[in-house]
C-alpha cells in the first residue's frame, strides 16, 4: 500500500516546485510583467531623446549653415546690437 503512494507524492512535489517557479522564479509572470513596463518605460524615453536629437540636430546644421541663426541667437540670448541700432524690448 505504502508503495502506491510514492509516485503521486512524488507528482504532487514536482507539480507544486514547477508552481512555485511559475509564480516566483526567474521568468516568472510578475517578473515578466515587470519587465514589459519597463520596456514600454524606456521605449518612451527613448522617443522623447529622439526628438530632442532630431531638434538639436537641426538647430547645429542652422547653425552651420547660416549666419542668421547665429545673429538671432545672439540678440535673443545676449542682448547684443549691431552698430547704430537701438535695442527695444517689450515684456509681455
């Protein structure tokens, strides 16, 4: 009788550690849930850098390009003036 009992006990063991691993483990549901919010974290991150890039990437080519952005840069950041001209700012 004793000899019947040892194969479902033994099943019942490897049922609840694969239950456990499931649940708890590495790869488990809530690590894997864990781990899809920070991919979604970081692929927002990510957008947000590419479109900061893709703004200062075109500001350095306006930059390279022309003199203007560089004489509006300076007025606006540096209050700068050309030779007889008269700098009027206006608060709003």
């Amino acid at each position: 009788m004793r000899a019947r009992l040892v194969p479902p006990i033994v099943l019942l063991l490897l049922l609840a550690i694969l239950q456990w691993q499931l649940w708890n483990g590495r790869g488990s549901v809530r690590d894997v849930t864990q781990l899809r919010t920070k991919l979604a974290d970081q692929k927002e991150a990510n957008a947000k850098a590419a479109l900061t890039n893709e703004r200062l990437t075109s500001e350095v080519n306006d930059l390279k390009d022309g003199l203007e952005m560089v004489e509006e840069r300076a007025r606006a950041e540096l209050g700068m003036v050309k030779p007889n001209e008269v700098f009027v700012q206006i608060a709003h």
